[in-house]
C-alpha cells in the first residue's frame, strides 16, 4: 500500500470542559511542597512536586471524561495505468499487481476504480468498494501518452463522497498535452495525485522522441531552428530524420549520452501556410520503435513588410535590392511620406531610415513613431550618413530616446577649440508669426519667426565647450552685433543681449556675412564656422569671391534657408563655395532643430570619413552565420556613444559604436552608423554575406 492512499484522523472529545478550570491548581503543589514545614532535599521535592502534578492532572482528565478515538477516512482511489507503446509487457504486469496488492489491502468502505491510457483515455472500472481486478477489456490508442486525459477521466470517475486519490502508475513519457495543468485543476478540485513510475526494465535499452520543439510562427523565407529532445538509457549512435509535410527535410548523426540529448535542425522555407514537421529516430540500440517519433506543426506567415524612408538623392539599392533578394517585402518612399498616424505604419513591421534628417520631421510625428515601436512592437533601424543621427537633428528628440545610441558624444572626448559666428536675418519678414506658417502647432501668435531664430541661437551656444568662441550679427539692410564675440560659457549676458533682438528693415545678406567673415578671420580656434540663416531674397553680390576668401581663411559656412520666399539656389550655391552644408525648412519650429544638428557637427567632428575594419564586440543572434572576420573594410560613420542599455555588436578602432541594438518597450531599435550603401558601404555592398546580413538583421528588429 502507497502511504498515504487510506488515511486514519485522531479525534480528541471532552464531555465535562469546564472541569479543566482546575488546571490552575498547578502551581499550588509546587508552593505547597516549596514551602512545607518539613525540609526535604531537591531531589525529594521535585519527585514529589512530578508525583502530585500527575495525580492532579488524571484526576481532571477523569473529571473532565477525555475520550480518545481514531477516525477512519473512506478513500476512493482510481488508478491511470499507461497502457501506451513505450510501456513493455513487464512493466505493466508490474503495474497489475501492484494494483491488486493494493485491492487485497484496502478496508471494506474503501472504494476502487481504473482507468487505462494512452493517447486516449477510457474508464475500464468503475470507482467500487466491491473492486476486482480483471483482465483488461478496453482499447486504447498506444502511439502517445495523454497523461492530462487519465486525469481528467479518472476525475470524472470519483463518486460524490469521500476522499479523492489518483494513483498515476506510467512510464512519464509523456508526449501530448499536458499533466502539470491538469494536474493543477485536479488538485484545485481537492484530488490528490500519486506518481507511481513505473520505470525501465531492468537492463533495458531504450531510445526515445520525448519531444519536439517548433517555432509557432516563422516568417516566409527567414531561417528558424527545429529542435528535438531524445531520451536514451545508454550511449549509443543514433540517426535522426526530420521530414516536412512528409518530405525529407534533413538528416543528423549524433552520438547519444544517457540521458536527454538536443538534435536541432536549421530549417528555412518560402513556402506559407502550416506545415507538419516529424522527426523520426533510428538506432542499434533500441527496444521500442513505436516512441521513436514526434510531430510538431509551424504556421509559416507571409514575408515581413519593411517600410524605407530615404532622403532626397534616392535610397540605398544595395541595401533595396539585398533585402528583396532575401525575401523580404520593401516599399521605399520618400521621408517626407512619413506617417502622421499609428494607423500610417499597421501594415509595417519594421522601419529603415536611411540617411533621414529629423529637421522635417515634426515633434508629433517623431512621437506617434515612439509609439509605434513602444506599444505595437514594431522595429526601427537608422543607418548612418551625413544627415543622420546627431548630423540630422535627432539630437533631443523622441526618436534619440528609443534608438540604442545618444547623437551627443560624450564631453570626455577631446575636441578642437571652435569660433562660431551666425549671422541671422532681422527683417521685417522675420517678424511674422509662426502661425502663419506651415507650423502644425498653435502657438502663442506673438511668437515670431526671430523670436525661434534666437531660441536656436542660443540652443547652439549651449551645447559648446565654454572656453569655445561665440558670437551673434543679426542684419538687415544694415548688421550689428547682438551678441559680440565670447566665451560660450557667459550664458546668462548672451540671453540678456539675444532678448534685445528685435525686427525691422531691409535684407542685405552680403554685408552680414562679410562683417562676420572679418572677425572670424583673426579667430585663433582650430575651427571656424559661420552660419547664415535668412527668409527672403537679397541681392545678388559677388558672394563667391566672398566664399573664397572664407575658405582661405580656413572658415566654413553653413546656410539655412526659410520659407517658400527664401532664396534657395542662392544659399544652396553658398554652402556649396563655404564648404559647409545647406538646409531648408518652411517651418519656424526646426530651426533649433537645425542649428543643434550643425553645432554638434562642427563643433563635436561627428563624422568620421576613413577606411577602417569593425570589430565584433559582442556575439548576437542576428550575427549567426556572419563570418565578420572576412568582412571588407568601411569607409566611414556618424560619431556616436553607446547608451548603458543597450548592446553594442560592432564597433570602429575607436571603439565607436557601428553595430547596436536594444529592446524598446514592445519593440526593437537598431543603429548602424555607416551607410549601407554606395559611399562609406560601398565594399560592403559587394560583400557575398552582405544579404544574409542585413536581412538577418531586419528580421530581429521586426515586429514579432
């Protein structure tokens, strides 16, 4: 008899209680013998204080009347007998008699039952008191072992009175569903459940599928693992065939321990919809064949849809054509195409920005983006380029926080020392409101185009080293110094000068520039820059000539250009002379966007434009199978710094990030800071893994 299948309760009842109010005479007997008239020794006084405490003591139990009886508790026991394939003809006459010493044992109230299972279950007996072993008449299923359905029917099976017990006898190769969760309700139920293994035989060798392990959903064409868990009792050689929808999908030959041992197969098909996955085991060493099988089923989804936003010269075809190649869907749009809703990305699972600046990118949008990655899992991957990250006017701004990298680099670095002038349109157009504008947002009306001009000024000025050079010409047909050359650190007498500011005239760009040409000029910094930013038309002077003399003087000049009436081709052609970069925006609210993306640029050297080779920082999944050691060299990258959450795969020789990733909410983040495309990735772009890399790495970031 299994302890525990009959159980027998104590029952203590008295009939006089109050009788035990008695129990406080306890303490007299010791005073009484403590402090009798007659000295006895220490050894006398506590025998005789022992002897009067259990006098006293059954004079209250006969008092009180203390009965004593011993309860019997009626169980009712079913026992699940696996009748299933992996259990041999010894194991189960085991098992029976077993189950008829149990019957021989039990008290007459005792109530008994059977239950036999495979991959089915069926009630061969009735829970009786009357219960006698019979010679088994039910069929079963033995090609599995549903361990959960013996539970539920020998549940089923319990009368309403009496305890509850379930005698599990079985070989716990389970195979299909599963005991622990119906073991769990029958417990919630008040059952008790007894596992009796019922074991190998003695000196057997067995080799056995426990399991299969399955993807639930794979993506068509992306490559998934099939893993297989067999069960051995010796070691031995074994071979293992895995089919897919009956058709031969791979084959591996393992050395077997005693024991679990994992097989896994690398599995990849285009093929959608569900497909039946079995693995078949075969060895010399093997008793059962009917356990040498598993099946697993996939249901394999469409290809991912990838979502790539590109600026204005096009996007990266290398990066287009080796994802497509890949199997996965591409729809390339413009950046100005950029959804305003969540609604605008449902149908994509991941997002490639591919050389995007963030200065036409509204804050809302930048927002509802977040969202997208935080709260609907969706992926976002942002290449480098000299329009991207902290160069593109990230920095700040909703999506530098879900990315794995800040655009700011750290102030440990060392950088070069920098004079920067700008030179800053006060016109009477510059007066006008934002509102007027393309401005998605409802502003205050008194907030004027320069009133945002000066905010980004001073945004600029901040981010500067405060031992850097720093100054503010503001003009219009004339110019004057808002804020005269200075240390970048005397932030509080800059706003008190930029709040002066105010609007009114003509505009004559040329005089501008060349008064904040002249004193550059005699700048000691390393760098110098000069941006000019302006919303009209001025006339035309000779500022080429202008710009060569800047350029002679070791000075750089960046332009931004304002609204439709801005003179774009001209301040196109002067960034182009002033070596520097030109921007456009029609909306006020970028323009401190803009100055923060150019003052990081100059004055932190951002981009980094030189061969080097990266170095694996840290093994990945999304790297498996990547022989990076072979990879060819890279030709540049946007400067960066790694946030502490997230994990950095690839770096440069200067142990900047290349490669680096990190979960966001739902979601998943990527930054590689090279292009893959046709300037800094251009070797890359011929590299024979270059498709496998890039499509592994969409398919991690994508939305699961």
């Amino acid at each position: 008899m299994v302890p525990g299948l009959v159980r027998f309760n104590v029952q203590i009842r008295l009939f006089y209680p109050y009788f035990l109010a008695l129990i406080v005479l306890l303490p007299l007997v010791w005073y009484w013998v403590r402090y009798a008239p007659r000295r006895l020794s220490p050894v006398r006084q506590r025998l005789l204080i022992g002897l009067r405490v259990v006098v006293l003591f059954l004079i209250i139990a006969g008092l009180v009347r203390l009965s004593l009886t011993q309860a019997y508790q009626r169980a009712n026991v079913v026992f699940l007998l696996d009748m299933s394939m992996s259990v041999t003809a010894a194991m189960r006459q085991r098992a029976l008699e077993f189950i008829q010493a149990v019957t021989e044992e039990k008290r007459p109230e005792d109530g008994i039952g059977l239950v036999v299972f495979g991959a089915d279950a069926t009630l061969e007996q009735s829970v009786s008191k009357d219960f006698t072993l019979q010679e088994i008449a039910s069929e079963v299923e033995g090609s599995a072992t549903h361990v959960a359905r013996a539970i539920q029917a020998g549940m089923a099976s319990f009368p309403p009175d009496g305890a509850r017990r379930l005698a599990l006898l079985s070989d716990g190769n389970e195979n299909v569903g599963s005991a622990a969760e119906a073991a769990l309700i029958a417990r919630s139920l008040g059952a008790e459940i007894y596992p009796l293994p019922l074991g190998q035989d003695a000196g057997g060798q067995e080799v056995r599928v426990e399991k299969l392990v399955v993807p639930r959903q794979v993506q068509a064409g992306a490559p998934y693992q099939v893993e297989a868990m067999v069960v051995s009792t010796v070691e031995t050689t074994a071979s293992l065939e895995l089919f897919r929808g009956g058709a031969f999908a791979g084959r591996q030959e393992v050395t077997l321990t005693p024991g679990k041992n994992r097989v896994q197969f690398l599995q990849q098909t285009s093929d959608e919809g569900v497909h039946l996955y079995e693995v078949v085991v075969n060895s010399p060493q093997d008793t059962l064949l009917e356990n040498n099988r598993f099946r697993g089923f996939t249901d394999v989804l469409g290809p991912p849809k990838m979502l790539m936003l590109y600026e204005e010269s096009g996007p990266s075809t290398p990066l287009l054509e080796a994802l497509q190649e890949q199997g996965l869907a591409v729809e390339a749009r413009p950046w100005s195409t950029l959804p305003h809703t969540l609604s605008g990305y449902l149908e994509y699972d991941a997002l490639i920005f591919d050389n995007v600046p963030g200065f036409g990118i509204s804050v809302s949008q930048m927002e509802v983006l977040e969202q997208y990655v935080r709260d609907m899992g969706g992926g976002l991957l942002m290449l480098g380029g000299e329009k991207s990250f902290g160069a593109g006017g990230y920095y700040r701004t909703p999506i530098e926080k879900l990315l794995p990298v800040d655009m700011d680099i750290p102030t440990k670095m060392s950088i070069p020392s920098l004079s920067l002038v700008m030179v800053i349109d006060k016109s009477d157009s510059m007066g006008g409101s934002i509102n007027n504008t393309s401005s998605p947002r409802n502003l205050d009306e008194r907030t004027t185009k320069l009133e945002v001009a000066k905010i980004a000024a001073f945004s600029a000025m901040k981010l500067l080293n405060p031992f850097d050079q720093a100054g503010l010409l503001a003009f219009n047909a004339d110019w004057e110094w808002t804020v005269p050359m200075s240390e970048a650190g005397k932030r509080e007498q800059i706003a008190g000068r930029l709040s002066e500011l105010t609007h009114g005239g003509g505009t004559d760009l040329y005089k501008g520039m060349q008064e904040g040409l002249r004193v550059l000029k005699d700048e000691k910094a390393v760098k110098k820059h000069l941006i000019a930013l302006s919303d009209g038309l001025t006339a035309h002077m000779d500022f080429e000539a202008l710009m060569q003399e800047a350029i002679h003087n070791n000075i750089t000049v960046t332009t931004v250009a304002l609204g439709k009436d801005a003179d774009r081709t001209l301040m196109d052609a002067i960034a182009h002379w002033g070596q520097g970069r030109s921007y456009y925006t029609d909306d006020p609210l970028f323009i401190p966007r803009i100055f923060t993306a150019e003052t990081i640029l100059v004055s932190r050297g951002l981009i980094e434009e030189a061969p080097f080779q990266p170095a694996l920082q840290t093994e990945h999944e999304l790297l498996q199978g990547v022989n990076l050691a072979q990879a060819p060299p890279l030709h540049g990258y946007v400067v960066t710094y790694g946030k502490p959450a997230a994990e950095l795969l690839l770096v440069t020789p200067k142990d900047d990030p290349l490669l680096a990733v990190q979960r966001y909410g739902l979601g998943r983040t990527a930054a590689f800071t090279a292009d893959l495309g046709l300037r800094w990735g251009k070797d890359w772009a011929r590299w024979e893994r270059f498709p496998q890399f890039t499509a592994q790495l969409m398919r991690w970031i994508q939305r699961k």
